[in-house]
C-alpha cells in the first residue's frame, strides 16, 4: 500500500529548523517572533502528518533535541528553505533587470584576478550591474552560492561541497615580503630556514592556509616571532614596508606592491598550496553574463597565474 503525504507549509518546516538550532521552543519562538504555543503547535502538525516523533523533549530546562526521524526531517527542511532562498533571490534579480545584475563572491586575495575579466564583461555585455560581495570563509562562499545570495564565486582553498561545482584554476605559490633593508632581502629565494627567528607578520590562524603553513613551520623546526596578526593583505604590506617585519603571503595577495622599499622573494621549499577555484551552486543555472566571466576568468588564469596553470 502507498502512503501519500500532503505537502508541509514551509513556515512549519522554518520553525522545527527553529527549534533544532536554538534546542529551545522558547527560544525558536522567539527567533521567529511566534507564541511559544504557534511553534508546538506547528511541530505537532508535522509529527501527525509524517507519523513520526521528530523531537526529543526531555522536560525542565533540557534541550531539546531531534530523533533519528527528525533528523532525516531537518535535513530536508533546510534543502526546502534554501531553495525557497534562492527563489527569492532568482526573482528578485530578474525583476531588477531580467537578469541584468550578476553577484560575485571574491575575497582580498581574489579580487585582483577579476579586473581584467570584469572589463571585457563590460566591453561585452554594457547592461550588467555588477555586484562584488565580500565572503568572509570559503564556507561562507559556499553558502551565499547554495542560497542564491551570489552567482559565482572566485577563492582560494575552497572544499569540496556536493552542493557546489569547483574548478580548480592553478595553485597560488607562496611567497615571502621582506622590507629592502632586512637581510632576508639581499637574495631573490630563500627557504623556510631562513625566516627562523625572524619578526613576521601574518593572517590568523583561523585561516586554513595559515594554520597549515604554521604547522609546517613546527615540523621545521623553524619559530618565526609573529608580532602583528591582520586578515588586511593591504596592511601587511604597509607594515613590512615600514620595516616592522616579513610576511608570508600568497603571490596573489602581493602580486602588486605598494611601496618600492619592499622587495617579494621566492620560496624554495614545499609549501602546502593554495589553490584558487571558479565555484557555481549546482543545481542553479547561471546567468549568461556569469557564464560570459567565467570564461573570461579562465583566459586570464591561464595568462596570469603566479604558478603553473593547472
């Protein structure tokens, strides 16, 4: 016998991913600006619809916590939210200029790499309204692309996400900049060998390019004293050039120096890479104008690449 479910409002699905999130109806109610009854009552519809328990409620001041059913049901209600996301957001674009605004997620280190492209875009298609959004992570990137807040993104170490197509452009060497006076400066390579004990500046470690590059300072054996930390790649450059240290960075990130008493040297040793990919939500269709930048992303990878193209 087959069982047919009818369709479940999204606004009763929004609320159990409420609850999920907070561990709280309370605290789901009052994210949602419901009654804390609204959203027992909304859980209740869906547990008599599905048949199912999708709530663990231990009672008192326990959290709340979801059943292996509720589980599956969470996992679901947040692919239908996301979609309706991106609905809103298709709509919303198409209504500004049937399709004439095109959202691109970058980073620091990326935003060099779509100048070139952006102008030939803009020889090519002169009614496009360009949008460059800043992404904070490559997790952040892949959210914005999965819920349609942006329609292509450009960044450096992105994981592999089955909601997200990843193209690999080429590896970003590392390099080292150095003010022309520090001693470092005097050859055009070094090796990691030679920044043991020397004042650095560098990106926190919540980057995952940074912390790598750190552990494999550990495994080294080379201790470097990090007297400034900044995610600006603008200001590192500013406090090398002022001579208050090197720093490690990517060649993207310093592929134009800003100050002739800096000086970018070449790393000899194995660094683990970083690698720069064009990225688009899988299952939404792009607009012709990013399919325009893609491609012209792609041409001028294979010309500018600081390393060799992939």
């Amino acid at each position: 016998m087959s069982v047919t479910v009818d369709p479940i409002d999204p606004r009763t699905l929004r609320a159990l991913v409420a609850v999920a999130d907070t561990g709280s109806f309370r605290a789901a109610a009052r994210s949602l600006g419901y009654t804390q009854s609204a959203v027992s009552h909304q859980i209740a519809a869906i547990e008599r619809r599905l048949g199912v328990t999708v709530f663990v409620r231990p009672g008192g001041r326990g959290k709340v916590g979801l059943t292996p059913h509720g589980e599956l049901v969470y996992q679901h209600a947040q692919r239908v939210m996301a979609a309706n996301q991106a609905l809103d957001a298709d709509i919303r674009a198409a209504l500004a200029g049937e399709r004439g605004t095109l959202r691109i997620g970058l980073s620091q280190s990326t935003c060099a790499m779509v100048a070139a492209p952006l102008a030939y875009l803009r020889r090519t298609s002169p009614g496009i309204d360009v949008s460059l959004i800043n992404a904070a992570t490559s997790e952040t990137l892949v959210q914005q692309l999965h819920h349609g807040q942006v329609d292509i993104g450009l960044y450096i170490n992105v994981e592999a996400d089955e909601r997200v197509v990843t193209t690999p452009l080429f590896e970003d060497t590392w390099v080292v900049i150095a003010h022309r006076d520090n001693p470092i400066a005097a050859s055009s390579s070094i090796t990691l060998d030679a920044l043991d004990g020397a004042d650095m500046i560098a990106w926190h470690q919540r980057w995952r390019a940074q912390a790598n590059l750190e552990r494999l300072w550990r495994q080294r054996g080379v201790r470097p004293r990090i007297i400034y930390r900044t995610d600006d790649n603008l200001m590192i450059q500013v406090l090398v050039a002022n001579d208050l240290g090197c720093a490690c960075l990517g060649a993207l990130s310093s592929a134009d120096l800003i100050d002739p008493r800096l000086r970018r040297l070449a790393l000899r040793d194995e660094v683990p890479p970083r690698t720069l990919s064009l990225c688009w939500a899988r299952d939404r269709e792009l607009p012709p104008a990013a399919v325009v930048l893609s491609d012209a992303i792609r041409r001028a990878a294979a010309q500018q690449s600081p390393a060799a193209s992939l």
